[in-house]
C-alpha cells in the first residue's frame, strides 16, 4: 500500500501563533485557538475554507478547545485562568449574527489552563492548568449549571494536557514532572477521584496524550525527549470496576528531532483515492502490508514537522513523514473524525488542512 498526504488548504486569519484545534464530530467544523485570544471556526466552502465565526471572550491566550459530543457546545480553556464553554444557540435575535454564545465560565484555578477535555457523555469537562492540579466539572445541561466535582492533586509541576478514556470516566494528565496520572471516580457517591496509577519512562515534560478510541484503548504519549511511548492495558474494565493497569509496550525513540508536542490516533475510516489538486505540496511512502487496516497515530513538534506511524507486527513505525509541515513549530495534529484529513496548526500563525 501506498500513502500519499497532500496539502489541501491553508487557513490564515490569527494574528500570534496557533495552539491548537479540534474538528467537530461530524468533521464538518474546525475549531481552532491561538495567542490573539480568539477561537476560530471554519468549514469548506465547496473547496475554499471559511471562518464562520470567532469566538472573543477570553482576556488571554487561549491555549484548548474541544467539541462536546453533541457537537452543540465548545470547550476553550485560556491563560485567563478560565475555561468558557460554548454553546450554539437555535435562533440570533434581529441584528446579532453570532451563532455561539458563552454557556458558563469555570473559574478556580490559580494559574493558566492548559488544556479542557470533554468526556464520552459529554456530561464532565476535565480541566488542567500551571497551578499543578486537574480539575473535574459536572455539566447539568437541563439546570443550566457547572460545578466542580474533584481536584485532583498529585502532580509536583505544570499539567499539559488531560485526555478522558473512551469508554469509563477515566482520567489521565500530562506533566511537567515527567510523569503521566490516571485519575479514576472512585463510584462511593462522595466526587473522589484517587490517583490509580503512575506512569512513568519519559525523561522530560510530557506534552501530550491520547487514548485509542477502538478497543484495546492503548495509550500514547510524546514528550520532550524527543521520543514516544505506547501503553498497554492489561485488562479493560466493566463499568464500576477498577481501573485499567497499563505498562509500557513500546518506547519510540527519537521519533522527531526536537519535542513532540502533540499525538493522535487516526480514527477507522476506509481509505480514498485523492483528487487531483495542482500545485499542492504531496508527501509519498509505501507502508509495510496489513498497515492499511492497523492502527496509526500521527505526531508533531518543534522540528516543524509531522510523522504518521503505523502499527506492523505488533510494534509502531514510521509510515511517512513531512520533514516541513510548518515554517515554526508545529503545535498541534488532529485527525478528522469522519473524512481522511488532518489538520495542524502552527507558531508561523497559520493552520493546514492535509489529505
């Protein structure tokens, strides 16, 4: 099999460096955030991609965002020290043609947010910040309210980034001390969320983490180090059980040439002809047999570029790499959940749209 990425659009409206983005669960919105404190919304236009709408209420960088599963609500988190959560109203009145308006805003940590993450259900919102600690939110969408449920504190530095398990209210969280956190409801009706394990095997900050959405929910994290590192349950729980025990599978050294900033998992979609597109920047490389229907992650950081691995005999390799996705540091990669895309977004203040 043969893989070919091409660079279908380049999206340019924010004025400082891009953190990150997230596409909406039906693939047909990109969401992105940057240092000018704004979110960005954009949707293709029959081939030319538009902003539909930025969203301005944050009086710092905003640093996350995030879809809720409805696909009706947004999550940004700042480093306001707040986390606004969105939602996209049914009707505007006469002269208002905004059609997201701020839901609730969650206040309480001491330091910026660095990142906010919808569950399953879309009922928690879990957020993480320099302040060294997690926070868990319960949403009630009918009381129109959010609270605070757990602070989860263990970390001994800055949290990067939070990430829920597919399929039970898991927690894990990203640090500066090196170290990943699970972080598990413990079911007593009481909102305590104990420390269930420890991950540790990265020599520097870890960045960033991701569950595979297909069961086994193999974890993945990237880090400082330059290097990446699978992580394997031994066993997925039913719901109410403990949570799962996961050990290091594999450890991908010197997957970039400087920090990787950002992993995640390509969702099962089959795979498409591409159309011709002239003058776009094409990528080819030929992938090891049965990669096709395996698993792949893709990753990026501060070398400025970006690599797909695939999983072949049971361990990750490299499938294809794009040595200058960027002209500055890539800060974030994310699949499209429903069509053969991903997008990136970099400190050059621009975002990617790749085939």
């Amino acid at each position: 099999m043969r893989l070919i990425v091409r660079e279908r659009a380049v999206l340019e409206g924010h004025d400082e460096r891009v953190w990150s983005l997230a596409w909406s669960p039906d693939g047909e919105t990109l969401a992105t955030c940057s240092a000018d404190r704004s979110c960005a919304l954009w949707h293709d236009a029959g081939g030319a991609w538009i902003c539909s709408e930025r969203l301005k209420k944050h009086t710092g960088t905003v640093r996350s965002v995030s879809w809720a599963p409805n696909g009706r609500m947004l999550a940004t988190g700042s480093f306001d020290r707040k986390t606004i959560l969105w939602v996209h109203r049914e009707s505007t009145e006469e002269g208002d043609d905004h059609e997201w308006a701020v839901w609730d805003v969650l206040e309480g940590h001491d330091a910026e947010v660095k990142s906010a993450e919808w569950n399953r259900t879309g009922t928690r919102v879990a957020t993480c910040s320099r302040d060294r600690t997690a926070w868990v939110w319960e949403v009630d969408l009918e009381g129109n309210d959010t609270e605070c449920i757990s602070i989860l504190q263990g970390h001994t530095q800055d949290v990067k980034h939070v990430a829920w398990h597919p399929e039970c209210d898991l927690v894990a969280t990203a640090c500066y001390d090196n170290s990943v956190k699970l972080w598990r409801d413990s079911g007593s009706g009481d909102d305590e969320w104990p420390c269930c394990a420890t991950l540790e095997g990265h020599e520097t900050t870890i960045w960033d983490l991701a569950f595979e959405p297909a069961a086994p929910h193999r974890l993945v994290t990237c880090s400082g180090d330059k290097s990446l590192r699978v992580w394997a349950p031994s066993a997925t729980p039913a719901e109410g059980e403990a949570a799962p025990v996961y050990a290091s599978a594999q450890c991908i050294a010197g997957a970039h040439q400087r920090e990787v900033y950002a992993i995640h998992w390509r969702p099962a979609l089959p795979a498409a002809a591409l159309q011709p597109h002239e003058g776009a920047r094409e990528y080819g490389a030929d992938l090891p047999q049965g990669a096709e229907g395996a698993p792949w992650f893709i990753t990026c950081g501060a070398d400025n570029a970006v690599r797909i691995w695939v999983e072949s005999q049971g361990a990750f390799a490299l499938g294809l790499a794009i040595p200058d996705a960027h002209t500055c540091d890539v800060n974030c990669v994310r699949w499209c959940p429903t069509k053969n895309l991903f997008a990136t977004c970099s400190d050059d203040c621009t975002v990617r749209i790749w085939e």
